[in-house]
C-alpha cells in the first residue's frame, strides 16, 4: 500500500495495531498463541526435514491427515497436547522443543 492510500484510511478512522490489540488479547493469551503457531510451524517444517506426508505422520500419530493439516495450520482446536506429541513423533527431543518454544 502507498502513502496516499494510508493517509486515506487514517483519514477515515482506519489505525494501525497488532493482531493482540485487534482482539483484545492479555499479554498471556498472546503469548500461548504464539506458542501453538511455533510448535505448528516447527511441525510442519520438521515434517518436511524428514520427508513425511501428512497422511504418514497421521499414521505415526493414530490421528487423520485432515488433523495434521490442522496441525500445520495453527488451528485453534489443535492441543498444545497434539502439538508436543506430534514434535515428538517426528523425532525431537525436549531440548528441539524448548528451542522452538524460546523462539
């Protein structure tokens, strides 16, 4: 977007903020999602680093593809539970996991 563009909305009351400001989420509750969309990303890019298909790592984790692609995908219904286990059957250890998490 342009600087004419910006002026335009902030003209019409449109403001700039993050995505825990738009929600009216607590220092906590950002940071818990921050924590689930690392380990979704950590999963997916591990994954990939070990050359599974979302249908063999749903086997690994008796679960389905379409919840390892939820997995991937930061979905709010995801458990930070699944998230772990999940890491964990692609082969991470608590140290893979604590970095992920540290960020």
């Amino acid at each position: 977007m342009n600087r004419a563009q910006w002026e335009r909305l902030q003209a019409k009351g449109w403001k700039e903020g993050s995505v825990a400001e738009f929600l009216d989420l607590t220092p906590e509750e950002a940071a818990f999602v921050e924590i689930k969309l690392r380990l979704s990303d950590a999963v997916r890019s591990l994954r990939r680093k070990s050359d599974l298909t979302q249908v063999q790592l749903a086997e690994r984790l008796g679960s389905s593809q379409s919840r390892v692609a939820k997995i991937e995908a930061g979905d709010p219904s995801v458990s930070l539970d699944l998230l772990t286990r999940s890491m964990l059957a692609l082969g991470a250890s608590r140290r893979d996991i604590a970095r992920v998490l540290s960020g």
